[in-house]
C-alpha cells in the first residue's frame, strides 16, 4: 500500500516539475535589458507606457521585425502607446528618416511604412544608398502624397528638429543599432531572437504599468 501511495504521488507531481522546467525565467538586467540611468521617455504622456522602436527604413532586419512588432503592437491595450522613431545616423540613414517625419506631416504615413520597407527591401523599387529627396517623393506621390509639398517637408527645418530630437533620443537610451525598443525611457531591451524580445518587452511593459498605479 505504502508503494502504491508513494508512486501515486510521485505520479501528481510530474506535472508540477515539468511546469516548473518550462515556466520563463523572468527577464535579467544586463542581460536580458539594460536599466539606462535618469532615462525619460520620448514623448511623456500621463497614465500611458510609452514603447519606442528606434528603426530604420534601410536596415534589413527592421524589415523583417515590421511585421512582427505590428502584430504585437495591435494586441495592446490602450495604456500602451507605440511610437516609432527613425534613426539618424548619418549617411543614407537620415534621408528616410526625413522622409518618415514628412510621411507623417502629409498625413500619408500609415499607409506607407510597410510599403517602404518592401520597396527598399523586397521590390527595389527604392534605393537604399544614395536616394534624392526627388526620388523619395516620388514613391510617396504613388501613395497620394503631393511630390512638391513632400520634397519640401523631408528638406524644412521642423524636420531638421525632429532628426536632432531622435538623434538624442538614441544617444541618451545607449542605441547603437536598430531595432531597438525602449520602454518609457527606462528599459532597453536586448533579446536574442524575436520572440525573447517580445517577452522581455512584454514583461518590462507590465512592469511600469504596475508601478504606474
């Protein structure tokens, strides 16, 4: 009887330690994230967990982590508040980084940023070295962007301020590569595949969350 209850036991508990061998660890700082000191966030706005994507039209693996990310991104709640900001490294970085500010000043952005990585990426249709202004606005005027006006806001000085602003974005929050997300200013996150970087984002999210209430 007494190996009856013995096996019996050991039998319930198989399930419990393979729960326990399987269960995620909860992410590590350091390794799994870095804490940036006195970070803020991009754009502040009360009650809201604020997720940046530092990103980059030319940048290959942003492409294939667009679709990814816009998943994810349309299963939050709506105390979440995504916002993309284009790196501007220099060199054939900074024009489509104008060209994401002028996409939405014109308004046209959101039917756009997909069709950008692929005309990059996929299509060729764009360049990824050596664009014009010229060249960008024409591909944006096949979406319904006026080519005049959008030369105009890739080359105006409120885009100028824009690209200074996300150039110090990336350069207080330690981003030396794209993608890059940073949660509230506080967390950047340093997964090693695609969905270790999910998870850790969601777990970071959760956490400001919590100690926003």
């Amino acid at each position: 009887m007494k190996a009856a209850r013995l096996l019996m036991l050991l039998l319930a508990l198989v399930p419990l330690a393979a729960a326990a061998q399987t269960a995620p660890a909860a992410p590590v700082e350091g390794s799994d994230y870095v804490l940036i000191a006195d970070g803020k966030p991009y754009a502040p706005l009360k009650g809201k967990v604020e997720v940046v994507e530092v990103f980059g039209y030319t940048c290959v693996h942003c492409a294939h982590f667009q679709p990814v990310l816009s998943a994810w991104q349309k299963k939050q709640p709506s105390w979440v508040r995504f916002t993309p900001v284009p790196a501007a490294f220099g060199g054939y970085w900074t024009p489509y980084a104008r060209a994401y500010y002028a996409a939405a000043k014109l308004k046209v952005l959101a039917k756009t940023h997909d069709e950008v990585f692929k005309a990059l990426h996929d299509t060729g249709s764009l360049p990824i070295q050596n664009a014009s202004s010229e060249e960008i606005a024409a591909f944006y005027a096949t979406h319904g962007a006026d080519p005049k006006a959008f030369v105009a806001a890739m080359d105006s000085a409120a885009t100028d301020l824009l690209l200074e602003r996300s150039r110090d974005f990336a350069l207080a929050t330690g981003v030396e590569g794209t993608p890059s997300l940073v949660v509230n200013g506080k967390y950047r996150v340093t997964g090693r595949n695609y969905d270790d970087t999910l998870r850790i984002l969601d777990y970071l999210v959760a956490r400001e969350r919590a100690a926003g209430k």
